[in-house]
C-alpha cells in the first residue's frame, strides 16, 4: 500500500510538471427544469412530452441531468452554458439536457445516491473516489471511454485516484495546487510593493505573520483569513503543518496509523494560534470562516491573503468583484527548515450508479462541448474558446490550468487558448508556477481519511482561536486518538 501511494504522488508530481512544460452543498430541486422548457415541469417541456414518451421514430428520449450546472448567481456562467446546450441539441435531438446544480456534501451524498435522486454527472473531490466506487454509488464507465479512446489519455496518477480493480468511474475536470493569494490593492495601501509595483509577498511563514501585521497596521484590515468553521480549515491547515515538517497519516503493517500530535504538527498549530494572539492579524471570528467566506474577505479587501488555488481564482474576482488586475497566486511560505509544498488535487467529474450507458455517452458529449475532453477537434476548441472569452468578459483572471490530459493536442490547443485570451499580468502568478513544477513541491492529500482527519484538526484550530490559554498538545493528542479511532471504524478493517 505504502508503495502505491508513494508511486501515485511521484507520478502527480512529474505529469504535472511535464505538462505545464509543455504548454472542494445540497442539490436544489427546483432547479431540475429542462432547457427546453425553463420554468416548466418535465413533464411540460420539450412540446408537452414527458421523458419516457416515445418519440414519432419510435426512440426514447434520453434524460441528462447536469449537476454541473452553474449555481443561479453565475447568472453568466450560465448563459455560457445555455450556449453549450444549443450546440448540444444540434446533434442530440433525442436528449432533454436538464439543468441540476449539485454541490457534493459528505453528509448529503449517500441519501442522494441511495434514493435515485443523483444527477447523471456531478463534480466531487479527488479525496472521495475510492469511497464512492466501494460503496457502489457511481457508475463504471470504463467501456464508453474505452469506445472513445479517451481512455489512455488520462493523467495516469490521476487515473488511478478514479479507478479501481481496471476498471474506471471518473474523468478528471481540472487540477490544483494550493498558493497564497493576495489583495494587490491592500499591499498596495501598506507600501509592500517592489518598484515595478508588485507586491512583496512572504517567502516564509515567519514573514507571513510579519507582513499581516504591516497590513494590518497600514490599513485596518486582517492580514489573513484563516479557516476554522469546517472541514477546509483543516485542509490548510495540514499544508501549514507540512511546512512545519509534519506528517499526519502513516502506513504501517498495510493499516493507517494517526500521527497528529507530533511536535512538527504541535509546532504549526502553536504558529496559528500566535496568528491569532500575538500578532492579531485574522478576521474577527475564524470560526465563521468557510471556504466561501475566504474569498468574499479577499475579494471586498477585509483580509489581504488567503491560501487558495489556482482554480478558484474566479471566487474573489467575479464573485466578489476583486478587479481582476489586482489579484495575485503566489507560493506558499515556506517552514522554519525551508520545507515548501503545495497541497495538490482536483475535482474529477463521476456519474450516477443509475445512469444508462446512454446517459454516460450523452454527458460525456457535453463535456466535450465544454472543452473539458481529450480531444482537440473545432467543437472542443470552440468550447474552450467560450469559457476562456466567458471568463475574460466577466472579470476572471485567464492563467492557465493544470493538465489533466496527456493528449499533446488538447495540451496545445488548451496552451494557444489561454494565451489568446490572457487577461492579467502574469509576473503576479509566474512564481506560483514555477514553484510548483519544482520536483518534490506536490503532495496529495493525506492518506487514510483525509476529511475526518481535517475535521479533527478543525475542532482543534477552533479551539486555539478562541481561547488564548489552549493547550495545543493537550487537544492535538485528542485529536490524534479520535483520528486513530476513525481510521481504524472506517478503513482498516
């Protein structure tokens, strides 16, 4: 076990830089209405037929439920794929492409899928695939790929997080890695910007917490947000702590053995806390601040950093209207010992245990339409032409992406896409990509139960917050305990 995930981090590691070389809520009913018929119910739309009518050439008509739909305040986004759904209905006359925005939620998931009630395609996290395919939730779709040749074309370290015993349930939609983004306008009013008028940005967590408290001082806001409401604080959280040298899950005699309350990771969370105490430069109550809630204090300039990736740069920008120019992704800091890594996963999209063959192939077309295929063909450039001018018009930084693919075709193709449509100056993201080509930068999430572990950590992080005389070691040995007895209720059995 020990050497397949070493195996898997080490070819990330190396796809990823070859590539970039070479060029993580509850699903909403309501919205389940067809493009054909907006506002009406299934039954109304597509001329009055219901979904299982027969068509006049004697056809069924085929159901695609998008749970990738752009969630209602994207009203752009959506627009963008209502473009997609023309395209779409071109070719597929016998598909209702309806649209079901779906927020993947641990607590909510297996209700949905054991119920029927999952759309035909929804986006998870790369920590969650393994469970999904053993609980029998998501559908093999190894033979459509297969039939398509897109088989093969799959980041191979990717691939495997999606796979089991050969066979596949996922593709992947896109790839991150964790940096620190800024508020160049808050740097800006604290003066910590170089002559050419780039911001000063910290190399170190040590200077981190220095150059929040300039910020803070200069301006009055938080120097950073720091996450403490749920499970994504502890996703950061273990990225800090890797710096500080720590390692949380190890592997031992083929069983995961907790390691949380090391003095490497004692050490980190003692640095959050002095973020909190000593130096007073967090947002006024941590514990209300969720991934969302991250990027509104960046983007309306309530916090100057935040650590975040590469494919969320949309959230401060369009979503909370940060002028696109004044953002910037740079490297994480590094710890007290030079240590540098960057959380790295993604989001690959999977497909309802109910869907029909049928409905696989339906929505694997659309993704093609999107431009989020192993293809290069002028309807998947079209598609990504879309996205990227979609994103230029509404304030979205054009950078771009991590390959998912190995197709050079689609990596080229994807490559004179974002150079078309760049729109920022790229010296404020060159050295968070450069950073992370560097050999060893990468680390995947924990292994074992990466989401009990960040919630463990989570109620510790809570705890150190909110009250200056928190016994870090104290709490990290709890949190080590309910770990090891997580780990070992849920996955070494």
């Amino acid at each position: 076990m020990k050497k397949v995930k070493k195996l898997v981090g080490i070819l990330l590691c190396l796809i990823l830089i070859t590539g970039m070389m070479a060029g993580c809520g509850k699903k909403d009913d309501t919205a389940a209405d067809s493009i054909t018929g907006a506002g009406q119910s299934t039954e109304e739309s597509a001329g009055g037929e219901s979904a299982d009518t027969p068509k006049e050439d004697g056809t069924d008509k085929i159901q695609l439920k998008l749970g990738i739909w752009p969630e209602d305040t994207l009203t752009a986004d959506i627009e963008l794929h209502k473009g997609y759904v023309e395209t779409f209905n071109a070719t597929h006359p016998n598909v209702e492409v309806i649209p079901a925005y779906y927020k993947y939620a641990t607590d909510t998931f297996v209700s949905l899928a054991e119920s029927g009630n999952l759309p035909t395609i929804f986006e998870t996290w790369y920590t969650e695939p393994q469970k999904l395919i053993e609980g029998g939730f998501v559908a093999d779709i190894t033979d459509e790929l297969e039939a398509r040749g897109w088989a093969n074309d799959i980041n191979p370290s990717i691939k495997e997080l999606l796979s089991k015993d050969g066979r596949i349930y996922g593709i992947p939609r896109d790839g991150y890695a964790l940096g620190l983004m800024l508020n160049v306008e808050l740097f800006e009013e604290a003066g910590l910007v170089d002559s050419n008028g780039y911001p000063v940005y910290p190399k170190t967590w040590q200077e981190l917490a220095e150059t929040a408290e300039k910020i803070k001082d200069a301006t009055g806001q938080a120097g950073i947000c720091l996450l403490a409401k749920d499970n994504a604080g502890g996703w950061h959280f273990s990225n800090i702590a890797w710096a500080f040298g720590a390692t949380f899950t190890l592997e031992e005699n083929g069983k995961f053995v907790s390691n949380v309350d090391t003095p490497e990771a004692i050490a980190a969370m003692e640095y959050v806390k002095s973020l909190r105490w000593d130096y007073d430069v967090l947002t006024p109550d941590p514990t209300n601040e969720d991934w969302g809630t991250g990027f509104t204090n960046l983007g309306t300039g309530t916090a100057a950093m935040y650590i975040a990736a590469n494919d969320a740069v949309n959230q401060p920008t369009q979503v909370n209207e940060l002028p696109a120019d004044k953002l910037s992704l740079v490297p994480l800091p590094a710890g007290p010992d030079g240590k540098q890594y960057s959380l790295s996963g993604g989001t690959p999209y999977m497909f309802s245990k109910d869907a029909t063959p049928d409905e696989i192939n339906a929505a694997l077309d659309y993704l093609e339409i999107m431009g989020k295929a192993p293809v290069a063909t002028e309807e998947a450039i079209a598609g990504m032409k879309a996205d990227a001018r979609n994103k230029a018009d509404n304030n979205v930084p054009v950078i771009p992406r991590f390959p998912c693919w190995i197709n050079e075709e689609v990596l080229s193709a994807e490559k004179a896409v974002t150079d078309e449509y760049n729109n920022v100056d790229m010296n404020l993201y060159n050295d968070y990509f450069n950073i992370i080509k560097k050999e060893g930068n990468l680390r995947l999430e924990e292994p074992g139960s990466a989401q009990d572990l960040y919630s463990e950590l989570t109620k510790v992080l809570q705890a150190v917050v909110t009250d200056k005389n928190a016994d870090v070691p104290v709490l990290m040995k709890t949190a080590d305990e309910n770990y090891q007895k997580l780990l070992d209720e849920n996955v070494n059995k």
